[in-house]
C-alpha cells in the first residue's frame, strides 16, 4: 500500500514535469525525476528532486569611458575638422540632445553625447556609443550626410531629430511638436555661437593686426656754396 502512495505521489510529482518548471519567486524550480531505495521496504522509488536555478539577468551595463571636459571639446574640435562641420553646431546639437552626458540614455533608446540610435551607431561605424570620441565622430558623421543630402542646416538638423525620411516627406521641418521644438532649441544655441565665434574671430584678428609705421618724410640733400661776394649760402635746390 505504502509503495502504491508513493507511485502515485511520484506519477502526480512527474506530471508536472511535463507541465513545464515550476516558477519560485524569481528563480525557476526545475522537476528532476531521482530513483533511490526506500530504506524502510527496500524497494526502488522514484522521488522528484527541484532544482532551482537562478533567473539571469540580460542587461547589459555600458562600458563606460572616462573623459574630462576637455577631452570632450577636443574631440568636437578633431571631428569638426575631420568631417568638415561648424564645432558650434556640433556642439549646440550635444547640448540638447544630451547636456554633455556622456551615459545619457533617452526612452527611445538613444545613447550617449549625440544620442544615437542603435542602427544609427552602427550605420555610422560607431563601436561603443558610451565612448564620448567613437559617439560625437559617429554623430558628426551623420550630421555632415544630412547637411550634403538636405544642402541647409536647419533640414539637416531637423532630420537629426525625425530622421531624413520624415524631412522628405515633408521637403521641409516635418510639423511634430518635438521636432519643432528642437529646431528651434538648436537653432537658438547655434546662431548664439555663431555670433560669438564671429566676435572672438574679430578681437583676435585685431589684436594681431601690426599698426602701419608712417613713412618718413624724404629731404632734399642741402647743397652749400659761396657766391662772388665770398657769402656762404645753404640751399635744397
């Protein structure tokens, strides 16, 4: 009878093997069928073991790269110039889309200083989006195919925002809230920029500008003589 009640535990314990793992908490309890002798009527049983494994965890944590702030301006400076793009839009684009946070994550998924997109980064060849050099020469990347596509910086900056299928759509500043605001957010910080890279072009240009010397005044040579009288005259001409 003994052996019977534990059959019958044991097939009713298997069932739920079949059933799938059982779920504890935030592990998952998996059935193991294990044969062993019962000590007490020496006969083999079957009993079910639950093995429980802990649930891994698939985030994945950014590698993050140390930076100082002037590495970081560096940088815009060396893809400015590689890329061929105004550092002050460069850098307007960063403040707002990331205020200089280089861990910057945003709902949608965009990360790091220029906040790329995932298939952006990669399009671009950007290897890790969390390392401020490999994200501003992927976003200046993608900032100078907008400019020669859309040949104007305000659609170039728009389709940063709403990508350049939105902006052709349109052939103009796709109409969502979002974008408009961010045009105009970027657009602000740039033309504020611009004008005062333009004012500190102008002290520097004049402060190393030499002050013309005047020419000095050129003398006839003075010529002596003495006339008939035995008088000495002095004279230019």
């Amino acid at each position: 009878m003994r052996f019977c009640f534990q059959c019958g535990v044991a097939a009713a314990v298997l069932g739920t093997v079949f059933c799938g793992p059982i779920r504890a908490g935030s592990r998952t309890a998996k059935a193991v069928p294990v044969e062993r002798v019962d000590p007490r009527s020496g006969q083999q049983v079957k009993t079910i073991k639950l093995a429980m494994a802990a649930m891994a965890s698939r985030e994945v944590k950014p590698q993050v790269v140390a930076v100082s702030d002037a590495s970081v301006k560096s940088y815009v400076e060396e893809a400015a110039q590689k890329y061929d793009v105004n550092p002050a839009l460069i850098d307007s684009v960063i403040q707002v889309e990331s205020n200089y946070n280089p861990l910057a994550i945003s709902p949608k998924g965009a990360e790091g200083l220029m906040q790329l997109m995932p298939a952006t980064a990669r399009r671009f060849g950007v290897q890790n989006t969390f390392d401020p050099r490999d994200n501003i020469h992927g976003g200046v990347k993608y900032l100078k195919f907008l400019q020669e596509t859309f040949k104007d910086d305000r659609l170039a900056i728009a389709a940063y925002n709403a990508g350049e299928g939105a902006v052709a759509k349109y052939n103009n500043v796709p109409p969502y809230p979002e974008t408009l605001n961010y045009v105009e957010q970027v657009g602000k910080r740039y033309g504020k920029a611009k004008k005062a890279a333009q004012a500190k072009a102008s002290i520097v240009a004049a402060a190393q500008a030499k002050p013309e010397t005047p020419a000095e005044p050129k003398y006839a040579p003075v010529r002596q003589y003495v006339d008939s009288d035995g008088r000495i005259h002095l004279t230019t001409q």
